[in-house]
C-alpha cells in the first residue's frame, strides 16, 4: 500500500488509504480492486477530478444525514436507480443533482447550488481528467441544460433536506392558506409544527416563513428580506394583516410579556373581512381550528407578514414559478473541500460538523480530513468536531435575526471567541429578543441585557435618549460595562472558556448568566438559554483557513 499525501492541508499528513478507506469496492476509474489483499489504491494519487464522486459527496454534505442512497456508479445509472427512493423530476430544485446519458459512456452529474429568476441554474460539479478539482457554471434550459448534444437530459434528483427550495408549482401564498385550511380538525403536537407543515408543503419554509424553535421567534429571527413584523393591539396597534399572515397570539393580555413580539402560540391568518380577522390555530385539543377575532383583539400581539414578492415567475411554456435562492456557497471553497467531498464518497463516512442554521449553506470541510486520519475514535468512526483554535473565524450571514448578528460581529471585533460571543447572545436572546426597544412593563428593566435599576439609568445616560433605536449605541455600553464595573465577568469568560465549540458556547452562556445577568430567583432558564446557544452555534458556517 503506497502511502497518500493529502497536499495543502496545512503540514502534508501521510497516511495508507486503507487507514481512511473500509472494504468497500466501486467500479469508479480511479478506484482499483486488488482482490488478493482487499484494498484500494488510487491510480496516480489523484483524487479529485470525477464528476461521480464529487456529487454524491456534496449531496450527502448538503442532506445532513448519515449516509447517501445515491448511486455509486458511472453518473449515466444514476437516474435509472429509482431504489435509491429520492423524488425525481424534470424540473430544478436547489440541492438536486441533474443527469446526463452519453451512450454507453458514463455521463454526467452535478448539483444545482442556485436558481435564478429566469429560470436558469448554477451548478457545481467536477469531471474526470478534469485540470479543475471542481467548478461552478450558469446553465440555461434550452432542452439538454447547456450539455453537448452527445450528452441527453435525464432530470434531477432531489434532495430531501432541499424543502424544494427551488421551484414551487403554484402560488406559494395560496398554497401555504390553502394548505392550512386543509389541515382543519387534524392534530399537531404545536402551533409552531403546524405553522411549519404548511411552509413546508408550500416551498417557503426559511426562506418566507423563519425555521424556529419558538413562536416568539418567529418575531425576532428573520430577515428583512423574508418579511416585516406589524405590532399588534396588544402593543397599542392596529395592525392591517392580509392572507398568510402569521398572527403571534398570547393567552393573557394582562400579562407582562418581555419583548413586543412574544406570545404563547401561533396561527395563520386565512381571511380579513372589515373588522373581523379569520386565524386558523390548534385549539384546546391540539387541532386546527378557524378562529374569528377582531382587529383590535388584545389577543394579538403582532403579525409577521412574509415578503410574497419574492416569489418570481418565469415566462418559458412551462409556467413554472421560480423563486430566488441566495447561493449555496457561502464561503470560498477549495481543492480540500473537494477532496472531502471524495474521500466521504470512497469511504462512505459522513464529514460531519454541527449543522449551519442557514438554509443549505456549504459548510466548508477543509480541516476535517484529518478526523479521517488522525482522530478516529475507538470504533473508527470520523471524529465530528471542528478546530478549537482561538483563531478561528466565522460567517455570520446564517444568523437568522439582524439584530443578533450586529450583536455577534461586534463582540468578535472586539477580541471574544465565538464560543464566548455566543454566550452574550444566548443571554440577550432569552432577556430582549435582541430587541433594543425591549422594556419589562413590571420591572422597567431596559435593553438588549435588560439592564435593571441603577444599571439601565446609567445605560440611558452613555447611550442617550435614542437609546431604543440605538443597537450599536447598547453594544458599546456593554462593552464598557465589561471593562468597568462588570471587568470580573469579562476576566471569568476568558479564564473559563478557551475553545469555539458547541459546548464551550453552552458553557459560556451560564457564565454570561450568572456572572454578568445575574437573575433572580426563577429567572434563570437554564436549558432554555443553553437550548438558543445551541441554534446560535449552528447558524455560524466556519470559515476554515487553507494553505
């Protein structure tokens, strides 16, 4: 067995391929059978450059799973093998793969990373003999995808983790209300699964409609480009809501909430006839009912309302509707992202990271291949951690609340880990939503840290009046905070907390909590703020370092 050098992967790692490769046999080109020592070599030390093995790796990156059905042969059998049970179909969805025959050649495959407004796709895909380990590339329909006439059209393997995020066959407003209506009378666990059942059916789930833990996060974690909260009568407004709408409910308006947006449930607004708003929600018994309220119902105490304009449609014969995906990539990837993409696909090991909140980002595998090589543990299996290195760096743009990406990338200029940074977030989360704005109507406490008594008099006088509008304004009186009159905080975060993992971000938040928060009794929620660290650390996409 002739050792392998992973190249440019920080200092060269030699290895033998059997130590990353179990007895597994493909009929791939650059695979070899040696049937007397039951091996793999590959021919010429080349890895990267095959259509085949790049795209079952970056579909199994992209479904987040443990294991791709995929076919493992030459790309022309890949449509023909319908037992993988993967849904087919002749038109794009983000995360497919889309096939061509060539004869009795072995064709082609590559994956559908973005869907524009024309109808057109950008695909990333890799190609034997190739002088590129991969690349990205714009196609149009025109009948074969932008292929030679040697190669036909065959269609696109969807991915299930895609919520077909491309394409929706219909008018994703109607069909998210009409979906909804047809669930009247059935049972659901929670309002939120309810919620979340009709995105899902209708195409928009994170994309229009936030994927959430919470129905008050429904009100904190969006974009503005998903849509826009309208306070409602329980904040004094009398908001105009329209047809799928989503109504945030609270079950007692005498109760002191502690953001505008919160509530106990949520529904879906079917129809707004003058004064009277129909929501469909769960009743009592947990199933969907049609609910009349009026427009000035304390009940209510916002509506989120999903940007519909985002939907484009394109004009070719098919009508189809497109809607708009932001790239897959968020990061630049590499010859190294692309030699994971392989490895996971001779090996049938999943590279695994704790998954990124933004709908089907790259997750950047760079320095997991040495959890191929170095870093089995005891059943040699893949270890699934990333770099604790104090150096590592972030992209934010998977944080689902704008507010709380300010909040991020401010405590990271300033020097704090990630893992620490998200301990800050976790906490705010919990006591404002993020929301500058956010006073308790019993307590009078003030801000994104919800600064009580002497500590919100004196955030009001460094910030100034404008201090509800002022989010930067707050970072900077935390920060002083931090260096002052709460520097013990500051000192105990970095003494205890050294490494960007989930853990040490879980860890963080109870130390924001009871070093710097300080609740009262009954106030601390423990779980329910390591629960928000744990989103929070899975929205951020790793920025690994390459040589």
């Amino acid at each position: 067995m002739i050792p392998y050098n992973f190249e440019g992967i920080g200092s060269p790692v030699y290895t033998t391929v059997s130590d990353i490769i179990p007895l597994r046999f493909t009929d791939d080109v650059y695979c070899i059978k040696e049937p007397e020592t039951h091996t793999m070599t590959l021919k010429g030390n080349i890895l990267t450059g095959q259509c085949v093995g790049y795209a079952w790796g970056r579909f199994l990156e992209i479904l987040g799973g443990t294991s791709c059905k995929l076919s493992t042969r030459n790309a022309g059998l890949w449509w023909g093998n319908t037992k993988d049970g993967y849904e087919r179909g002749k038109t794009p969805r983000l995360g497919a793969v889309i096939c061509w025959a060539k004869g009795k050649e072995p064709g082609h495959v590559a994956v559908v990373e973005q869907i524009n407004s024309d109808g057109s796709i950008v695909t990333s895909e890799s190609g034997y003999s190739s002088k590129k380990d991969f690349w990205t590339q714009k196609r149009k329909s025109g009948g074969n995808w932008g292929q030679s006439a040697a190669y036909q059209f065959q269609g696109f393997i969807y991915n299930p983790n895609a919520d077909n995020g491309g394409i929706t066959t219909g008018d994703a407003q109607s069909t998210f209300v009409n979906t909804a209506k047809g669930y009247v009378g059935r049972k659901f666990d929670f309002s939120l699964s309810f919620i979340k059942s009709c995105a899902n059916e209708a195409g928009i789930l994170g994309t229009l409609i936030p994927n959430v833990f919470t129905p008050s996060d429904i009100g904190t974690q969006y974009d503005s480009g998903m849509g826009e909260i309208k306070l409602g009568p329980a904040n004094g407004y009398t908001a105009a809501p329209k047809s799928g709408d989503i109504a945030l409910i609270r079950t007692n308006y005498q109760r002191e909430y502690n953001a505008s947006t919160a509530c106990d449930y949520a529904g879906i607004v079917y129809e707004v006839k003058g004064n009277n708003i129909s929501i469909l929600e769960l009743d009592v018994l947990n199933k969907v009912v049609l609910t009349q309220y009026t427009a000035k119902s304390n009940m209510i105490a916002a509506y989120y309302c999903p940007n519909w304009s985002a939907v484009w449609s394109s004009s070719d014969d098919s009508q189809i509707l497109y809607q708009m995906s932001e790239p897959l990539y968020t990061s630049k990837n590499t010859k190294e992202d692309a030699i994971v993409r392989e490895v996971a696909y001779l090996s049938g090991y999943t590279p695994t990271l704790n998954r990124s909140g933004i709908r089907l980002s790259a997750v950047n595998y760079t320095t997991l291949l040495s959890s191929f090589t170095d870093n089995r543990n005891m059943t040699g299996e893949a270890v699934s951690s990333i770099s604790s290195d104090s150096e590592q760096t972030y992209i934010l743009d998977g944080m689902t609340n704008q507010n709380a990406r300010v909040i991020m990338q401010f405590l990271l200029d300033k020097g704090l880990l990630a893992s620490q940074a998200v301990g800050f977030l976790a906490n705010i989360q919990t006591e404002s939503g993020f929301l500058p704005s956010a006073v308790n109507k019993s307590s009078g406490a003030s801000g994104i840290c919800q600064w009580f008594q002497s500590r919100r008099t004196a955030m009001i006088q460094f910030v100034g009046a404008n201090w509800k509008d002022n989010l930067t304004g707050q970072c900077e009186y935390l920060w002083y905070e931090l260096n002052n009159s709460e520097k013990k905080a500051l000192e105990a975060l970095r003494n205890e907390i050294r490494v960007n993992t989930e853990a040490a971000a879980e860890q963080a938040t109870l130390v924001v909590l009871y070093k710097f928060e300080r609740p009262g009794r009954g106030e601390a929620a423990e779980e329910k703020r390591k629960g928000y660290a744990r989103n929070l650390w899975r929205q951020l996409v790793p920025q690994l370092k390459t040589v």
